[in-house]
C-alpha cells in the first residue's frame, strides 16, 4: 500500500481526498481510469460509417471529445438507449454493436496528466469486485468483448495470456483476472485498496471559504474497517469531497415479503441448490424444488436442476408471452439454452402437459405464503388458490444494493423516498446528466447502483468522464484546458450507462448446458 493511502486511512485529520470511490468493480475501475487523467480522442484515420456523425467529427480533428459539444454530436443518431449522448459514446466506442458487427472503436485513449484528480477506490475484493466471488469456469452471458474497459480488449488481452474465447463468451475467471490485470497495467493500482468494508458515510454542512468564494461541497466522513494482509482488522476513516456509490446491486437479494420467507428450506442464490444437491437434500425422488423469478437467475437454477433430473416447479408473475421478459431480449442463435427455458415455460404449464419430464411451469402465479410442513400456497391469474409440496425453495428476483452505511440505508436518496430503494424499479434519484444525487451535493452514483438494468463496462466512460468535470468544478481543480475551447455556457453531457447489450453485467451458467 503506498504512503498516500496509508496516511488518508490512517487518519481522520488528512486532507480531504478529492474523490473516494466506494466499489471496485468494472464501474469503479472506469471512473478511475477517467480520473488519472485518460482522455478519448477521435483517431485522425478512423471514418465513422455514420455518415453525419463522421462530418461532424471532421470538424475538430485533434480536439478531445471531452472538450467537444456532445449535444451537438449526439444529434440524428438512434438506438436503444433513451439517451442522445449514451447513443454519441456507444457509436464512437462500438460503431456497429447494435447490428451485431465488430468494428474498431474510432477512439483513441491518451494519458494526460494535468487532467488528474487525486482519489481512491475502496472494495471489498480485489479489483474487478465481485466477479472475483464468481466460480471461475462458469461464463458471461455478454459476449467477451462487451465486458472490456477502455483501451484494452478482452480479446486482445486473452490473445496475450494464450487463451481464447468460447464462442465469444468468456468465463468469469478469465473476466476477473482481466479486470485484475487492466488496472496493473494502466497503472492504476495504487488508487485501489482491496479488503476494506464501508460502514458509515456521514456528510456536513458545507464551510465557506471566506474571502466571499463560494462554499465548497460538504464533506463526507467514510469510516470503515480495512482487512491486512496477516487477516488482522484494522478501522479507518477518511474525509473525502466527492463521494461516488459503484457497489453494484448483488449484495441484498430482493425478497418477496410473503408469510413462511424465514423458513430454512428458503434460500436466495443458486449456490443452495447446488450444496442440497451435493448433499442429497434434493434428488430425482424427491418433492420438487421451487423457482420464484422470470429471469436468468432463475433459468440457470431450471437448468441446473434439469441437468441432475431434479423436479421443478418454475412460478413467476408475468405471462409467458410477456414481451418485458428477458429471453425476448437474447439472440437465439447466441443464447439456445436460455431459449430452452422459454420455450419449456411456455409449452409445460399446469394445463397443458408436455414432453418436459419433471419440470412444471406456473405462469401468472402469485406465492402467497410458506407452511413449516414445506406447503407453498398460490394465487392464480383467476384469483384460485393452488398447494404444493416442495423440498427447496429458490427465490431469484434480483437483489437489491447494500447501502446500509448511508443514513437511512439511502432511501432518503431515492425517486420515491417513501418506498424501498431498488436499482430497478426506485433507483437513487440522480441528475440525468452528472449522476449526481439531487439530494445531497458530492455524492453521485454509477452503474448498477443507480440504473434501472446492468452496464457495460466500456459504455460507461462519458457519464464517468462528466461526473469527472462536475467534481472539478466543485473542488475547483484546475487542468490544462484544449487548444479549442467550448462556450461557457455548454455544459459537457454524460452518457446513460444502461443499455442493451447486456443485463447486469453477466448471468453465469456451466458448461453442461453451454453450446
């Protein structure tokens, strides 16, 4: 650990940092990328096969895109994302994704150091967050290069460390040891500080500066305990001006706040099902094990269990022919096996038997209550009530982020204060363009724990790069700025980190099932 981050967790009397990360995930290792002063520029051979875009581009050779009207840029382009200048970055990023090309981005990534700004990144795991948690052999649901960072491929890194990428998709191990490596390489390590767990962030009211300039954004007081490398806990606290949430949402899995959830036999990751299996708790003969969720959570858990010929009974709320379902988002020729699954909701529900052996779908059904004598009790589309016996039961319906060390667990800090914080349905309330909370100055919120579905790492990078300019202008760092200057009155946009392309990062599966 270098003295700069021994002195910030040593003390609570250090020097405000300027920014402190919370989460080091992909989404925190783009913001730091961004923050040691790594700024995209338009390669001077590239020709953009948008062709407004590319006249556009034309017009400032040699200017940074930070520096440029995004707006303006952004303008005449179309896609998924409800976001101009998300559409302006996924098109200079990966000019033909969305059609499912593999163009070159147009973008070239230069080192500037007048453009840093001092931070660190707190995380529980080592860098790339949880994916380290993840079993290493299972794979993304998002095709290997999607998962890449900023100036690095996945696949060029792969071609590097002799390995190769299964039909596209790589493993989760592979997945962590490139995000491990990304910041070793872009030397970006000593920003980070793994094994250290946030409790509290309290904040204050702003001091002034006197002189009659403007008050700074407040301080926040992070405070926390750091794991050593002996395995010894060590508590530290650090004043910080900006703080940023990338936790991610897998931390606190959403529960369905039924009679009975507290029973032992009910469980939250799939990880349950595979030690009951272990154990011989669930087996061809047994009672059935019970699935709760349309998503893809809940099809690994059907195929898993298929695989081992355990019965299942699959229940979720939405119809089958429901276009918000996820397997409508998936290419069939990429994802046959989460296909599979849709296709065996659909044909084997409670009235219309089919082929599938051992498997029962409930389509439009609401559980309603667990009894100790392992009874699951539900109401179907028509308002009648149906019982069955299981042995296991699998609640996979997301999860939520673990803000307990916020006040009030941050559901002061949601759209709708009065309801549960939910990255899907009551995300943080944050300015669209900045990702800053509209509630509290200097904090902001990025990836998963603020948008309504997963990100992908490299379209995060001009909502970062515009968080980056909102802090300098709060604790009034001053940079070298481009030889062409944009208005006073322009304000650089961000890029909206959800699209498409992928559903929370990745979804993990097993080889068995995997084409």
């Amino acid at each position: 650990m270098s003295n700069w981050r021994k002195d910030h967790l040593g003390t609570s009397a250090s020097e405000p940092l300027p920014v402190l990360i919370i989460g080091n995930g992909p989404s925190g290792i783009c913001l730091s990328y961004l923050l040691s002063g790594y700024t995209p520029y338009v390669r001077l051979d590239a020709v953009h096969p948008h062709p407004l875009l590319q006249r556009k581009l034309a017009e400032a050779p040699g200017v940074s895109i930070l520096d440029q009207d995004l707006d303006y840029l952004s303008e005449g382009l179309e896609g998924r994302s409800q976001s101009p200048v998300a559409l302006l970055f996924d098109a200079l990023l990966r000019p033909d994704t969305d059609f499912g090309g593999n163009m070159e981005s147009v973008l070239t990534w230069k080192h500037q150091k007048e453009r840093a700004i001092p931070h660190m990144v707190l995380g529980r795991n080592l860098p790339g967050g949880a994916w380290h948690s993840i079993e290493g052999s299972m794979v993304t649901l998002s095709q290997g290069q999607w998962m890449g960072l900023p100036d690095l491929q996945v696949k060029e890194w792969m071609c590097r460390k002799r390995r190769g990428l299964r039909n596209s998709r790589a493993t989760a191990g592979d997945i962590a040891h490139y995000y491990r490596d990304y910041v070793t390489k872009k030397g970006l390590g000593h920003n980070f500080v793994s094994g250290a767990v946030v409790t509290a962030v309290e904040w204050g009211t702003p001091v002034s500066g006197g002189s009659g300039a403007p008050a700074p954004s407040p301080l926040f007081q992070v405070s926390g305990v750091l794991t050593t490398e002996d395995q010894s806990q060590q508590p530290f606290s650090l004043c910080a001006r900006n703080v940023v949430l990338a936790t991610g949402t897998s931390d606190s899995p959403a529960r369905l706040g039924i009679p009975g959830e507290a029973l032992p036999f009910v469980h939250y990751e799939l990880s349950a099902l595979e030690a009951a299996t272990r154990a011989g708790t669930v087996t061809p003969a047994s009672d059935p094990v019970l699935i709760v969720g349309a998503g893809l959570s809940a099809a690994d858990a059907v195929l898993y269990a298929r695989h081992y010929n355990i019965p299942v009974i699959h229940a979720f709320r939405r119809s089958v022919d429901d276009p918000g379902l996820v397997f409508n988002q998936l290419p069939k020729m990429l994802y046959p096996e989460y296909h599979k699954v849709h296709q065996m909701m659909r044909e084997q529900s409670i009235l219309s038997p089919s082929p599938y052996e051992g498997y029962r779908s409930l389509p439009e059904h609401q559980l309603l209550l667990l009894k100790e004598d392992r009874q699951a009790v539900f109401r179907d589309a028509q308002g009648l009530q149906k019982v069955f016996g299981v042995a296991l039961v699998l609640v996979l319906i997301g999860s939520h982020p673990d803000l307990s060390f916020l006040p009030g667990a941050g559901a002061n800090l949601a759209v709708d204060p009065d309801l549960p914080l939910s990255a899907k349905r009551n995300p943080i309330d944050v300015d669209p363009f900045t990702y800053q909370s509209t509630q509290q100055e200097g904090l902001f919120s990025a990836g998963r724990t603020k948008m309504t579905m997963g990100s992908c790492p490299w379209r995060n990078s001009s909502s970062f790069s515009q968080m980056a300019s909102s802090m300098r202008r709060n604790w009034r760092i001053s940079f070298t700025p481009s030889t062409l200057t944009t208005p006073t009155t322009w304000t650089p946009r961000s890029c909206v980190i959800t699209l498409w392309s992928t559903w929370g990062i990745m979804r993990t599966s097993w080889p068995p099932w995997r084409p």
